[in-house]
C-alpha cells in the first residue's frame, strides 16, 4: 500500500445512490491513506567527522521505516524527500563522540535552510567517556513533493569530531506526514 494519493472526497448530492465502486475508490482508499501516511525513521550506522563551527548535514545510512521511498542510503542519504505534499512533523538528533570542550548542535534545515526555532545547542558533556547527544523541538514544516528536510550538526571542540553510533543512541531523522 505504499505511495497511496492524498484522499479528496467527494460532495454528496440530495438522492444520489452510491456504489461499491464509490465506496471502493473513496471511503475504502481514504482510510488505507491514514493508516499508511507518510512517515520516516532514519538513522546514521557509521560515523562521520562534524567539522568544527560548521553546519553539517548529517548522513543517514540506515532506513529503519519508510513506506513511501522518500529516504535513500546511497544517494543523497542525509534527507528526507517528501513524496506527498503536506504539513510533517519533524525531528532530528545527534550523537557526538566523547570530548569535553565546546558545544554540540542539531537543527533541522528545509531544502538546506535552516528551519527557524529548530535548533538545539549545549555545552558539551563534561563527563569523562560520555557521550553527548541532544535532540531538535520537533517543528512542523510543510513540504512540497520534492521538497527534503534533513538534520545538520553543529560542533565547537577546536578540530574535527566524529558522530557517535551506540546501541541506543545515534543520529537520527524522523518525519510524519500530518495533514494537507
């Protein structure tokens, strides 16, 4: 059932007698539709070098969840591609390797820019052999088909610094299809 169109339905008239095919094509398609909208979950298996005090789209090479194509793990694997246009929810993290100087950031960016109010900064984790993840407020942006969102990190630790894969704590993109 994936990549089922967005549902319109139809305006009734006084007398009218519906059909199997209309409530086939309507009632039956609509309900398929939000029981499968769009939605993503991808995270980052390998790690990557941050730049220092540069926002970097971070790489998603692990599709976990998404029935309508809109991730891909060889091209372009930092986004999400929206193939249905509409409003999504959003939300990006990050998982930066053990260093205790500096600060860490995640935001999201639409189409490469930054998504206002989407962004976290801390101050890196202080705790020896920890690491430090953090994640976005989770922002709703509306997306035309084509349009793409993707989580950009941020990293002030004076050189380079690796992302961090852990069991349970890595980078990640997630995306929900809402509404028209």
């Amino acid at each position: 059932m994936a990549n089922l169109a967005v549902p319109v339905m139809r305006t009734f008239t006084v007398g009218e007698y519906e059909t199997a095919a209309y409530f086939n094509s309507n009632i039956r398609d609509a309900a398929n539709f939000l029981l499968n909208v769009p939605a993503c979950n991808a995270i980052q298996a390998t790690l990557q070098s941050v730049p220092n005090t540069t926002w970097t789209s971070l790489s998603l090479d692990s599709t976990v969840f998404d029935p309508y194509g809109g991730h891909s793990v060889s091209t372009n694997n930092s986004r999400y591609t929206a193939q249905v246009a509409g409003w999504y929810l959003v939300f990006a993290a990050a998982c930066y390797a053990t260093n205790s100087t500096g600060w860490r950031g995640i935001r999201v960016a639409k189409n490469g820019t930054a998504v206002a109010g989407s962004a976290t900064e801390i101050q890196a984790n202080t705790v020896a052999a920890a690491l430090t993840t953090i994640g976005t407020p989770s922002v709703i942006v509306f997306l035309n088909a084509g349009d793409y969102v993707e989580g950009q990190g941020y990293q002030t630790s004076g050189g380079a610094l690796n992302t961090a894969v852990n069991a349970d704590a890595n980078c990640g993109l997630t995306t929900v299809w809402l509404h028209t």
